[in-house]
C-alpha cells in the first residue's frame, strides 16, 4: 500500500530530518531509497517532493550542505546543523503525540498479538 | 550496472535545463539523483535514452520546472497566499471604513471615531508592512528597497498624522510637519535621483516626482491654512476674560426690584442655559466642562471646529438651544423698556434651527457669553 500525498506533505519535512539525525550526511537519492528500504516500499518520496522541502530546510538554516564532485557531475550532500538537530527532536515529538491523539480520535485499537 | 558516459551525464545536465529548471542547485540535485537511478537501475547494455526518458517523466506531472516552482514557493512565499489575502483584505477594510468614517463625521453620526480610528490603525500597522514586504520582494536592487522602505515609514507617519490630526490628540503638528518633511526634503530626492539615472524611467520619473511635489505642496498648504496654535491660545484667552467680566458683573449688587418674580425666573433660566450649552461645547473638546486658567502649560486651549453630534437636531444639545431662544423671546416681551431688551438682530435667536449645526464651537461660545451679558447688564 502506497500512503496518499497529502499524508505525505505534512511529515516530509519530520521524515528527512530524523534521516538526517540519524545517518550524519545524506544525499537526495539516498533519502528516497532509505525511506523506501525502511518502510519495505510503502512510502516513496517523489523527487518533486523532496528537493522542494531540502531547499526550504536549508533556507531555514535546519540543514547545511556540502558538494562532492562525483566524476562530472556534482553530488550535493546534506547534514543536520545545531538548530536542525533541536527542531528533529521538536518535530519528532510532536508527530508521535499527533499520532496518539489520531489513535484517540478515529479510536484505532492497537493490535495485540 | 549501468556506467554513464561523460557525454551522457552532460546530456542530462542540459535537458534538464532545457525543461525550465533554472535553478543551479535544483538542476545538480535532479542531475545527480537521475544519474543514481541509471546506474542503479538500467542494465550494462540497456538502452539508456529511452530509459532515461521514462525515468525523468516520473519526476513531475506535467512539467519538469514544477519541482522548481514548488521550491521557490516554499522558499520565497512561505506563508505567502495567507499574507497577500490578510493585506488585500486590510487594504480594503481601510479604504472602505476611512470613505464611511469621513461620512460619519461631516454627518456627525455615532461611531466616525471608530471607522476613523480603525482604518489608519489597520492601514499603517498591516497594510503598509504587508505592501512594504510584498514590493521588495519583488526587486533585488537594494536602492530600490530602501526607496519603498522610506516611502513605506512616510505612508504609516501619514496615517498616524492624520489619526492623531482627526482624534485632536496633542502632538499632531508636529508629526504632521515631519511627515510633509520626510516626504519633501528625503523621498522626493530619493526617489527622482534613484529614477533619473536609469534612461528608460526618466520621463516616468520625472512625471511621478511633480505629482509628489504638488502632493507634498498640497498638504503643505493644508497644514499652513489652518490656524496655529498660538491663535487658539488667544482665543481662548478672550473666552475666559469674558468669564471673569460675566463673573464680576455677577458679583455686582443687583437690582432686580423693577423686575417680575416671572422675568427674574426666565433671565435666570437663560443664564442657566448658556452655562450648561458652554460646558457641553468644551467638554466635547476637552474632555471638561471648563477651560482652565492655566490651559496653557496643560495644553488644553480650545481648537475651533463645528459642533459636536450632541448638536444635531433632535439631541441634547439642539433642543436645549432651541429652549433658549424660545427663553430669549419670551423674556423680550415681557421686559418692557425698550433699552433693556436682548437685540436679535443677526443673533443666534433670530438663525432658524437648522442653521445651528453651522456654528463652529467658538461662534456659539461668543453668542452665548453675549446673551448673558446683556442679561445681567439688564439688572445692574
């Protein structure tokens, strides 16, 4: 099952930013491929989705970069900065009580097994 | 694996571009992640170009510069529809309630302080910021931004002039007199220098800077017209020798002894009248019923204006001076020496009732102070 992209937009940004806290420095390519890996392909971030939120979060000073030329063509690589690492953990928990007050909302019972 | 050749990775590079990606960092990220892909993906001997065209039209919906317009959406107009819809919006609720304040107030109906007050409020502290905000966005020169930053600062000094020149609030004049300066003496300069040196502006430049002038010149001689402070000072200090005469004359033995019980009754209700319509007509622009003897260094000298609504037909103000020159006739017939009675000549008797809202404050002022002069002079 592919999740919608409106369920997307609103984590994209929580989503590359704990990546980002966990593996150092990440390239564009390699978020998608992580993301998809983890989740056994059942989120797949679109290219068009991704630069745009890379470019916003650098813009906001989360993330700072740095190029790697690869051969020709140039690899941009892209890391979590101080205020980056405060705002993931911000963000993180923010997204997991959202969760437990959707759980709450729409009365999802959690499976035991 | 797939191996890219260099002239297939210069390739990409260019079609890229050639799909509107202007953007030099989004094109070296879609470069590289495109390449990723085929080399991951695409098989030694696989045909590259088809699949490369099959792997780019993954990225996008319809066109490839969406992702870059996305990003410039995100970066450039965070909040961006939010704040054009608040600016609008502020922008029309100004116009429309300073239109509908200024009504109110030639019409003197409740509530034009409100309309007043709440329009250049809004224009100054979200209007213009928004505008201020929106327009320099739109230009990367920096002589350009400051010239809308001190146009900007001039237009909210403009509003809050106007606010406190409207609401009466001490201090007016002089924020007046620095807001046709800033615009005469640092905009206008600004502004036609920064435009005259660009050959295409110039006519346009010149055009606007005259408008400006004759703006600037314009309310220039608004502010000279009206009458300066020191000319309300003087009025005010006649009023109150008026006080004091009608005092002392007060104080004088009376002799009431030729008068009827009926006509020392009326004068006194007459005295009593032009007492309480004085007070009504300071107040409302003093906030007291009084001008005090050292109005001066408390600066509460009374500016001339028209009446307050207290003074439209129906309300408190009107019916009390309607009351009183129905008092004034009925005292003249009743007094019988021909000396003694109050001319109405070209008074305020003698002016049908709708012509009292015409009176400015100190207008009515005069006329009240002279019938109760005339009063008391009756019974010396």
């Amino acid at each position: 099952m592919n999740y919608s992209s409106e369920l997307l937009k609103g984590t994209l940004k929580t989503i590359v930013l704990k990546l980002l806290a966990d593996n150092k420095k990440m390239y564009g390519y390699e978020i998608t491929q992580r993301v998809k890996e983890l989740t056994l392909d059942k989120i797949q971030i679109t290219e068009g989705a991704l630069y745009p939120t890379l470019h916003s979060l650098e813009a906001d000073g989360f993330v700072t970069t740095e190029t790697e030329f690869i051969g020709k063509r140039v690899r941009k690589y892209y890391s979590l900065s101080p205020t980056g690492k405060t705002k993931t953990k911000e963000k993180v928990s923010e997204l997991a009580d959202f969760m437990e007050t959707m759980k709450f909302l729409l009365d999802i019972k959690t499976k035991t097994t | 694996m797939y191996c890219l050749s260099e002239k297939q990775i210069d390739y990409i590079l260019k079609d890229i571009s050639a799909r509107g990606v202007e953007m030099e960092s989004l094109q070296l990220n879609l470069h590289d992640h495109i390449c990723c892909i085929i080399e991951q993906n695409l098989e030694e001997n696989g045909d590259f170009e088809s699949f490369y065209q099959k792997t780019i039209k993954t990225f996008y919906k319809d066109e490839l510069w969406e992702i870059e317009e996305e990003t410039l959406l995100l970066l450039t107009y965070k909040n961006y529809y939010a704040m054009k819809k608040i600016m609008i919006l502020s922008g029309i609720y100004s116009a429309t309630a300073f239109i509908l304040g200024s009504i109110f107030k030639i019409m003197h109906w409740q509530g034009a302080s409100f309309f007043i007050f709440t329009a250049m409020i809004c224009s100054s502290l979200i209007f213009l910021p928004l505008y201020f905000l929106f327009k320099t966005k739109e230009t990367e020169e920096k002589g350009k931004k400051i010239i809308i930053a001190v146009g900007t600062f001039n237009g909210i000094l403009f509003c809050i002039s106007s606010l406190f020149k409207i609401m009466h609030w001490p201090g007016s004049h002089i924020l007046w007199l620095m807001t046709i300066g800033l615009l005469g003496l640092i905009f206008i300069p600004l502004y036609f220098f920064s435009g005259i040196k660009k050959p295409e502006n110039k006519t346009n430049t010149i055009a606007t800077t005259i408008i400006l002038i004759i703006v600037a010149g314009f309310f220039f001689a608004l502010t000279s017209l009206k009458s300066s402070k020191h000319v309300y000072i003087s009025k005010s200090y006649h009023y109150l020798q008026n006080e004091e005469l009608i005092n002392r004359m007060k104080q004088m033995k009376k002799d009431t002894t030729v008068q009827t019980k009926e006509l020392i009754k009326l004068s006194n209700d007459i005295n009593n009248a032009c007492v309480k319509i004085k007070g009504m007509i300071i107040n409302s622009e003093l906030g007291q019923s009084i001008i005090p003897n050292d109005f001066e260094s408390k600066n509460l000298w009374l500016e001339e204006c028209g009446l307050d609504r207290e003074f439209i037909p129906g309300e408190v103000g009107f019916n009390l001076v309607v009351d009183l020159k129905d008092k004034i006739n009925q005292y003249n017939t009743l007094v019988k020496i021909p000396s003694k009675i109050i001319p109405i000549e070209n008074s305020l008797v003698k002016m049908t009732d709708d012509k009292i809202l015409g009176f400015s404050n100190y207008n009515l002022l005069n006329h009240l102070t002279q019938i109760q002069m005339f009063i008391l002079q009756n019974e010396r």
